[in-house]
C-alpha cells in the first residue's frame, strides 16, 4: 500500500474535493491522491506541509503562504483535527480507519469551528456544506 502524507485538515478536503483548486497542477495531484486513498493506503497525519501542498502555488520553503491565512493560521486548523481525532502529529493510519474518525467526530458544522468555519473555500465546499 501507498503511504500519503497529508496535513490533518486535508482529511476532510479530500472528503470535499470536487474538482476545484488554485491550479492544473494542484487540481490534477488532488485528483491523483483522491484516486489513491480511494483504493487504500496508509496516511501520515502532519501540522505542516503535505502531499497536496507541494503542488500548490502558495507553498514556499516548505511553508504555506496563502493570503487567506497562511503557515501558522493552517496549523491551527491541523492541530483542532489532530486533537478531536484523538492523534498525535505523524501518526500513520490506513485511510479507511482515518476517514471512519473523520466521519464519527466531525458530524456538524458546530465540529468544525475552527477549521472548516474559518476556511476561504467554505461557501463551495461539499463537505462543509452537506454537515448539519
Ligand atoms: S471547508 Fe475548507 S477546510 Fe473544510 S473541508 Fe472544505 S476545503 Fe477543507
Ligand atoms: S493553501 Fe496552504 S495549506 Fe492549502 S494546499 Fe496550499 S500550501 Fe497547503
């Protein structure tokens, strides 16, 4: 099986993911990682960077740099996932006991203060939009 890093709260963008995003690069990546797990692979949880972050054009140095919040801003929102699935940062996990606590502990929008709540995407975003 594959091994996938992915910052805690792209758990639940992959969820979400229809298709959109910054770039062909990043939209054409997303579509690949969404393709992977979706045939199982083990996920390394991160508070930083990812696999989908490298083919992003507000990633430099390592680091996010995004208007709508950037590095420390998208950490906090990693570290509310990390904590509310009851993980610690770099613990790996196959993807379909990851997606099961995703779905058990984020239910409702009230779960997602702080994370989706604060999100540039979540007027589109599927996942955000379909919780209660
Ligand atoms: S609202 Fe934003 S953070 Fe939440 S799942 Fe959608 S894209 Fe990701
Ligand atoms: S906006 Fe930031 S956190 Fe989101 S994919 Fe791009 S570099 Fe990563």
């Amino acid at each position: 099986m594959k091994k996938i890093k992915l910052r805690a709260h792209h758990l639940l963008c992959v969820k979400g993911f229809e298709g959109k995003g910054y770039d062909e690069d990043f939209i054409n990546n997303m579509k690949n990682i969404v393709g992977i797990l979706g045939d199982n692979a083990y996920v390394e949880v991160l508070n930083g960077c990812d696999d989908i972050c490298v083919k992003c054009p507000n990633m430099k140095d390592g680091k996010c740099v995004s208007e709508n919040g950037g590095e420390d801003f998208v950490r906090i929102m990693d570290d509310i996932v990390i904590d509310k699935m009851g993980i610690k940062p770099q613990e790996v996990l196959i993807w379909r006991e990851a997606e099961n606590k995703v779905l058990g502990r984020f239910q409702s929008k009230k779960d997602l203060e702080g994370v989706c709540s604060d999100c540039s995407w979540n007027n589109i975003c599927k996942w955000y939009l379909t919780r209660k």
